[in-house]
C-alpha cells in the first residue's frame, strides 16, 4: 500500500511513496526521522485498505470558501448569508486564501485570532462571528473529506464582553410611545406588548391581524438587503418566513392595545397600501428598521434622556412583563419565537433575578421558614 525509500544525503530524507486509490496518483512525502516515515507509512497505507483515506489534493481556502458559500444559498435566509459572505470576504479569505485546506493548522489561526483581537476594530463579538463562520466551513470540508480534522477544535477560545441586558418600564414605554406620534406609537406598542422583532412587525399584514379574537399571526418578515444583492431594478426589501420555524407563531393582543390598533386601521388609505402592511411607508412599500430607528427611536430616546435602549430591547420588555405576571418561560418562549428555551432562559432568568419577589411568594417563604424554628421564646 505504501513504502519507504532512503535518499542519501547530505542530509539523509526518507521517502514514503504510495498511489491514492480511485486516482492512481503516486504521491511522495519525506521525512528526516525514519520513525516519522513508518508512521505515515502505516497510517497511510491503514486509510487506503479500510476507505478512509482522503486524496491529497490541494485546495486553497478562498476556493472552497466560494464554493461553500454558493452552495449554502437559497438554505440559509439574507441576513445569514450576508453575515456569512461579510466574514468570508472581509477577514478570512485575506487571511487564509492562498492557504491550502489541508495545511491550515490551528496554530495559524490562533496568530490570526491573536492579530484580530488586537485590534481595535473589528470587536470581539464580530472576531467570534468570522470564528464560527470558519468553523462551520472547516466542517463542511471534514464532511466532504477534504481534510481528516477540523483544526479549529484545539484553537483556543477566548471571553467575550457581557452585554448589559435592557428593558423599559411601562412609563417609559408610554413616554417614548407618546414622544414618536400615533403612527410609530402603535408600531412600538405592538413590539413592546407583544414581543415582535422589529423585522417581523414590519411585516405584519392586516389579513395576520384578527382584531376581534385579539391574536397576531405571525408568518413573515421584511428583510432589507445591501444594494449590491439586488439585481438592476430590484427592490431592496424582501418579505420572507419569519427567521426560523419557531418564529411562526400566535401571540395575544393585550386588550388596551385593540383600540389602538383598530383606529390605526381606520386611519389608513388602502388604495396607498397595495401590500394591506400594517405599518406601511408613504409610497406603500416596507418602513425600514434603520431610518425607524435614525429618525424615530433614538431621538426619542435621547428626548426622554434614555441611553442604552435599542428597538430590540422591546422584546426583553415583552419578556419582562410576562415575568412579572409569572408567565411560565415555556409560553413565554412561544411567544417570542426563540428556537431553544436557553435562550429565553438567559433573558427571563437575568431578569426574575433582578426584580423584587412577589409578596405572595415572599408569604409562603416566610410560612415555611417560621415552622422549621422554635418559637422566639425558645432558645437555639
């Protein structure tokens, strides 16, 4: 299967020589410890007797990135593949393209990984993305047996900053509400009582709206893409299926909020609303969530002396309140749409630790500790 020849020297190489099954390539390494080459010899020669030898073909990174890349499009959503492709193009391609797949070691990531965080941009979060962007594709190529391990598993890691975790309090919902006028009051009333992603609400349709049973169907999103993914004449916005299968869902209208969304609808022309959205632009086409949060959110904000706050936090508002009412984190889940409940846990269980215990429970504590002490008279 395969063999050592010695190559005099100075210095003295030895030679493992074998032909790649299927190809009938043959193929040379060489070595300058005879040890080393009966290694690979054996090992070699084991991966061609059992199948599970890999061709050695050279595949430089930027390659199989761009075909990763194509071949991830139309099953990942636009936000997805345009992360994907941010991390691909602008940091691992001009780190790792010339490098083929098969030589990139963990070593070389880690100085990568080293250079990237001693910079000041990008941040760390965005340095963990183009991370998890090479893994996944390192990954892809273990599984298309281009390469035997993924070396971005002996990589070491590193810490993350903690966000600081925001929500508002109802005055503060009713302040910024009154502050933007009736149209994007309704529009964050609706993600602050209802804990909708800005995307989601933006693509809310009055056929998803059933005013008289007081549920929201949510079944869509509006997405706006970089200019350069649209093609000549295309429209920037797409309207798609919510980010993931959890995110269709029912989720309750409270009942305060039905008269507002009731003179909303009233108020609306139709014949300007071609697409029936709930919260349309002028022109009848999707608002978007950036010039919703330049123009509307955050001077608000900074009106009401607010810092901090971000459009998303209304969703940490909706999960806040329904921790207040003691709402199980499993409906809660639901409701919000996350796909795993770890993720509503990271947020109800932060949350419910910062908030006073409700009395009612601070009672039956209090019961069950007077009946495991004596009575005060009695000494312990």
């Amino acid at each position: 299967m395969a063999s050592i020849l010695k190559r005099d020297g100075p210095p003295v190489r030895w030679l493992v020589g074998w032909r790649e099954p299927g190809t009938k390539v043959q193929r040379w390494k060489s070595f300058s410890k005879l040890g080393d080459a009966k290694t690979f010899r054996d090992k070699t020669g084991a991966e061609i007797q059992e199948g599970t030898y890999i061709r050695h073909e050279a595949i430089p990174f930027a390659t199989f990135a761009k075909d990763w890349l194509a071949r991830r499009r139309g099953t990942v959503g636009p936000n997805t593949r345009a992360l994907n492709e941010w991390a691909v193009e602008k940091y691992l391609i001009p780190a790792f393209g010339t490098t083929p797949l098969q030589n990139l070691t963990a070593e070389q990531i880690e100085r990568w990984q080293a250079d990237m965080l001693n910079r000041t941009m990008p941040g760390r979060r965005s340095v963990e993305i183009c991370k998890t962007t090479l893994g996944t594709i390192l990954k892809d190529a273990c599984d298309k047996d281009k390469i035997r391990k993924n070396p971005l598993g002996k990589v070491r890691r590193f810490d993350l900053p903690k966000r600081e975790m925001h929500h508002l309090t109802m005055e503060q919902v009713k302040a910024l509400c009154a502050h933007v006028g009736r149209v994007y009051g309704v529009l964050f009333l609706v993600m602050a009582f209802c804990g909708l992603r800005i995307g989601e609400v933006l693509g809310l349709q009055w056929p998803d709206v059933k005013l008289d049973r007081g549920q929201l169907f949510i079944q869509r999103q509006v997405i706006w893409r970089a200019a350069r993914h649209c093609k000549p004449g295309e429209p920037r916005w797409i309207i798609t299926e919510p980010k993931s299968k959890a995110g269709i869902r029912v989720v309750e209208i409270p009942r305060v909020l039905v008269p507002f969304l009731t003179s909303h609808k009233e108020e609306q022309r139709t014949d300007l609303n071609p697409l029936a959205l709930v919260f349309p632009s002028e022109d009848g086409t999707p608002l978007t969530p950036a010039n919703t949060r330049r123009r509307h959110f955050q001077p608000a904000l900074k009106a009401l002396g607010l810092s901090g706050i971000r459009p998303h936090d209304f969703r940490r508002t909706f999960i806040a309140m329904h921790v207040e009412a003691g709402t199980h984190p499993k409906l809660v889940q639901e409701r919000v749409g996350h796909s795993n409940i770890k993720l509503t846990m990271d947020v109800y269980g932060e949350l419910a630790g910062k908030m006073p215990m409700p009395a009612e429970q601070v009672g039956r504590f209090n019961a069950l500790a007077a009946t495991a002490l004596p009575a005060p008279a009695d000494s312990l």
